[in-house]
C-alpha cells in the first residue's frame, strides 16, 4: 500500500494591522495559530502579505492548496464568508479581499490565472466583513464581536483541506 503525502496548504494572511478592520486577518491567525495541533501546523505553511498579489498566488506550486484570510467588501461588518477562490473571479457580486491595493482583484485572481502553471490554485477565500478601515483606528466592534466566528471559519477550513480536526486527535473512547 502507498501512503500519499498528506495535502499542503498555504495560508496567505492579508492586511494591515494599522488600519482598522484591515487588520481582521493577522489578529484572528495570531490567537489562531497557536490553538491548532501539531499535526495540522505540519502541514501548514503560513505566509504574511500586506497585500494580496498577484506573484502570492502564481508562487503556489501545484501541490499546494491556497486559503486566504482577510477583511471582506461586499458584505455587512463583521459577517464571515467562506468561498472557493474560482468564485471570486466568476461572480463580480461576490465578497472580495480588501487587501488588493496594487490592482483590484479580479484582475489579480486573473492574471494569477492566466501566469501560474495550471491556473489559479485550487483554495478557499475566507472573509470578514469590516466597516473601517482608517490608519490608526482599531477593529471595529462588529469584527471585535465576530471575531471567534471568523477563527472557527479559518480552522474549520484548515481542517477540512489537512483531514486534520482543528481540535486535535480525538480522546480514546
């Protein structure tokens, strides 16, 4: 029997924590990262960027699966949206990353598409909704509120793409 190697994520964590609400992602992944198992860090690879661009995505190689974390526009604050990363692209309705500031983002995802071997990785956008986004304003109480929601969300997600339980192997019973 041949064991596979287990599935490669990773995690691309957008903003900026000097700007409001555009700081969502860092701070849920700061709490976040530490409560996940070993066994699911093992097969995580965490990446910061300020911005989500375009080589952010064209760098993932084909093994890898992409979840990117960030504040959302297009829905209410402090609302978490889970979605396919190919969603984004296809639905101009769609929630987005605010964390594109060099190009807006279907053009991101597009040209990530179009440059990257393969097309756009396969992976999940992950979301929550903020209301400002000022330089020196904290969160807002919507995403403050939230907050665990849109941990629950990233681990759930890590989770399912590792096979790894967020939570840790399961007690003996």
């Amino acid at each position: 029997m041949t064991h596979l190697a287990p599935p490669s994520v990773r995690l691309l964590v957008c903003g900026n924590a000097d700007r409001g609400d555009d700081g969502a992602a860092l701070s849920a992944v700061a709490v976040l990262l530490p409560s996940l198992p070993a066994m699911l860090l093992e097969r995580l690879e965490v990446r910061r960027c300020g911005h989500l661009r375009v080589e952010d995505l064209t760098d993932i190689p084909a093994n890898e699966i992409a979840v990117v974390v960030d504040a959302a526009v297009g829905i209410a604050p402090g609302h978490v949206v889970s979605l396919p990363i190919a969603a984004i692209v296809g639905d101009p309705t769609a929630p987005t990353p605010r964390s594109s500031h060099e190009l807006p983002i279907d053009q991101v995802l597009g040209l990530a598409g179009v440059l990257r071997p393969g097309g756009l990785p396969e992976g999940t956008f992950i979301g929550i909704g903020g209301r400002r986004f000022g330089y020196g304003r904290p969160l807002s109480r919507s995403v403050r509120l939230n907050m665990p929601a849109f941990q629950q969300a990233i681990a759930a997600e890590l989770g399912r793409l590792t096979h790894v339980s967020p939570e840790g192997p399961a007690a003996p019973g």
